[in-house]
C-alpha cells in the first residue's frame, strides 16, 4: 500500500502550486450595437450583404472603470485589405475599401459583455485621412503597390497612416504609432492629428516628419512600429515589430528588435534592443512584437509572437526591464550596426540588451486568435488582450491554375493575372472570413500574483 499512497501523495504536492499559479481568464466577443460596419459596395460586396467587420484591437489602452464596468480605447490599422500577387517585382495589396480612415472607438466591458462605441476617423485639417501606403522616394514608404478589389492601381497618399498602437498623451489625447514611417502620431480625443515625428531625413534623403533616430527607417516593410506606451515619466516608448533589414542584410540574423524612447516634452530619443526568443524561429526575422504597456519607468509588458519551426503560433507575454540596456544609438555606425552582431560580438562591444521574463502563455489561456494586438494594463494582476480580425476579410484565388501558387502570379498593368508572362483566366476574389477569425475577442487575464 506504501508503494501506492506515496506517489499518489507526491502527486498531489507537486500539482497544488501548478494549479494555484494559473490566471483566471474572461473571454467577450466585441458587439457593435450601433451597427457599426464598414461599407462596401465593391466588386465582391453580395458576400458582405451587412458590410464589412470593424477591425478593432490594433492597440488597446485601458481608461478607467465606471462602476463595475471597465473602460477602454482602441485604434485599428489602415483598412481592410488582402494579399495580392506582385505587380512586377513589387509587392501589392487589395485595398478593399481605398477610403477607410483608420478608428478610435471605445470598449465598455460590462457583466461579460464588450461593447464597441463612439467611431472616431482620424483626421487633419484637410478632413479624414486614409490607409494607403506613401508615395516612393521618401522614408515610409513600403513601396506596395496599392490595388482595388479589381486590382486596378490605386494612386498612394503621403497622409497614409497604418495605425497600430495607442497610449495617453497625459493631456486629455493619445499617441498612435504607425507601421510605414514609422511615426508617432498625436491626437486629440476626437481623432485630429495634432503632431507627427517619424526618422529624421539624413542628407538626400525626403521625410514626412522628422524628430526619432534615423536608423528606424529599415523597418521592415509593414513591421514599423506596432506598439507604444506612455511612461509615468512621460516618455513614450514604442517598439518595432521585427527585427531591423539594414541594407536589406540584417532582419534573419539580428537578435533583438528596437524600443524607440521619445520625450514630447525635450524630444530626447534613446534606442534600447529586445531580444527575441532566436530559438523559437526559423530565422529571427519571423518574431513579432504585438503590444507593449509600461509598468513603471524601467519596466514594461510586452507581446512577442509568430510562427515557430514548426509553423505553431506563439503569443507569450513578457516583463521587460529596461534598467540595464545600452542605448544602441551609442554604437550605430555605418558598418557596426549591432544587428549584425553575434550573442559573442554585442557582450565584446558592451551591448548589453534588455532582460525578460515570462509572465503568460496566451495559448495555455485558450486563445486562439492568430494576432494579439492590443495589450492593456488594468491594474498591477490584470490585463486585457484583444486581437486583430482583419476586418473579416481575406483573398482567394479563383479558377487557379493546377499546381500554382499566388506567389507563381503576377498582377498585369491591366488588372490581370499572368503565369510566366502570359494571360491566365484565374482572378482573384475577396470573402468573409469564418469565425472565431472574423470575431473581434477581448482576453482579461487576472494573474494569480501581481506584478512587480
């Protein structure tokens, strides 16, 4: 009987602190009462008989409670729009609705239930502005090719924004961040944009806004800035989803992405490296940054995700501290980047990147959304995680050619697709997403400890 009882008894005492340290988990699916959707009249708009899903979740700032209801903001990025063939040798997207003008709204969770309200477009002087991608030959540009859903070429707009996080300016407005400067982006609280910085234009170089590190523009392409925070010093720290591409060299072999330090108040910028999880990926180049939220002057939450080796999603939360981490811009000089630096070569040079530790694994929460967007701190054990839908929309190839993939096509200067340089019948079309994709999901996540 010993023989049995003891391992029954280790058992137990080894399970008890496994399962007192699991969070406690709400899951809400965001409604829009006020039948709030995207219109669309296109080409394939009989699949979209109530429009299209706003897209909500790109960032995600916590505002408050109201009784026992929990307030938030949240901004989408740049539109609804799908994966198209290149035109050429350039990239291109679908534009499924060229006019979108990217979206404050408030979130109100209340007994279980989120509600989206109060749609906001972000706007200047000249009105509403748009998600198209920027004109080439100036920094933030992706140099896409912009498509209707009849793949004809749409014109590029400079007042193009992909916004992708939010935080409070302290001042009754916001900070966005954005994917194609990439840009910091101040607004009121209806939506005017008040103030843009983006990397400074070296010599011959053309730039939108100036005022942040030069550096930042080899971004890669659609992996700007996908995150930002305000400090309780008043900094704003924003992170860059993937690693650098310095000279189109640097995105599979750098170990760390950037966290940009912005001071509204002096514009002071500092630069500090994240190291991603190199061991988790095929190549380093495939770790995404989700969202950050600062915890304190030195510390912040942060969401890395992507696909691994073996193409399994990853979304984990981590605590990052600050304290310790170089600021790189002491060290960018041209041919010393340290992205091109080795684990061996940073510690030779003094690089010191910032410390992590795991906080959550949203996979072992169930979620089982393929992006975590939006990352919000409601107090010092709970969070909120909210992803990006996409609008609910996604493209499909239509009468395909056997064996071919959307890489094998391209797109004609008329608006249709080749194989090899010559006229296919295969089109593309635009359709819903199913769900949970299509649904717009908020995560509150109240950890067994508090933070610290």
């Amino acid at each position: 009987m010993k023989r049995k009882i003891i391992p029954l008894v280790i058992g137990c005492a080894l399970s008890l602190p496994t399962l007192a340290a699991q969070p406690q988990t709400q899951h809400a699916i965001v409604s829009f009462p006020e039948g709030t959707h995207v219109s669309y009249n296109g080409a394939f708009a009989s699949a979209f008989p109530n429009g299209l899903p706003v897209g909500i979740g790109s960032g995600l700032l916590f505002t408050g409670k109201q009784g026992d209801a929990l307030t938030f903001v949240t901004v989408t990025d740049r539109g609804p729009n799908a994966d198209s063939p290149d035109v050429g040798k350039k990239e291109a997207k679908i534009f499924v609705t060229p006019d979108f003008a990217p979206l404050l709204m408030t979130i109100r969770v209340q007994n279980g239930k989120a509600v989206a309200t109060d749609a906001r477009p972000l706007h200047d002087d000249k009105g509403n502005i748009n998600g198209l991608p920027l004109q080439d030959g100036i920094i933030g540009s992706t140099n896409e090719v912009a498509l209707s859903d009849r793949l004809k070429m749409l014109h590029r707009d400079n007042r193009g924004l992909d916004t992708e996080g939010i935080t409070t300016d302290g001042k009754g407005g916001y900070w966005l961040c954005d994917e194609y400067g990439p840009f910091l982006i101040n607004v009121d609280q209806r939506g005017k944009i008040l103030a843009i910085h983006g990397p400074q234009a070296a010599e011959g170089e053309k730039s939108i806004a100036g005022g942040l590190p030069n550096v930042i523009k080899w971004r890669q392409p659609n992996r700007g800035f996908e995150g930002l925070t305000r400090m309780p010093d008043g900094r704003i720290i924003a992170a860059v989803q993937s690693t650098l591409d310095i000279d189109g060299k640097s995105k599979k072999q750098a170990r760390f992405t950037r966290l940009v330090s912005f001071d509204p108040a002096t514009g002071k910028t500092a630069m500090y490296g994240y190291p991603v999880d190199s061991e988790a990926y095929a190549k380093n180049s495939d770790a995404k940054i989700g969202d950050i939220v600062a915890l304190d002057n030195q510390h912040i939450l942060l969401i890395e995700q992507g696909s691994d080796k073996n193409d399994a999603m990853r979304n984990l939360i981590y605590k990052v501290d600050l304290s310790g981490a170089s600021d790189l811009a002491a060290f960018d000089k041209p041919g010393e980047y340290p992205e091109f630096d080795d684990q061996k070569s940073l510690a030779q040079r003094g690089i010191k990147l910032a410390a992590k530790t795991q906080v959550v694994d949203l996979r072992q929460l169930s979620w089982q959304q393929e992006k975590a967007e939006g990352l919000a701190l409601i107090d010092n054990q709970t969070l909120a995680v909210a992803n990006d839908n996409d609008f609910g929309v996604k493209a499909v190839m239509q009468n395909p050619v056997e064996g071919k993939k959307r890489k094998d096509y391209r797109v004609s200067e008329q608006g249709s697709l080749t194989v090899d340089d010559k006229p296919v019948a295969t089109t593309i079309g635009v359709k819903p997403l199913k769900k949970p994709e299509s649904d717009s999901e908020l995560l509150i996540i109240k950890l067994a400890d508090p933070l610290k």
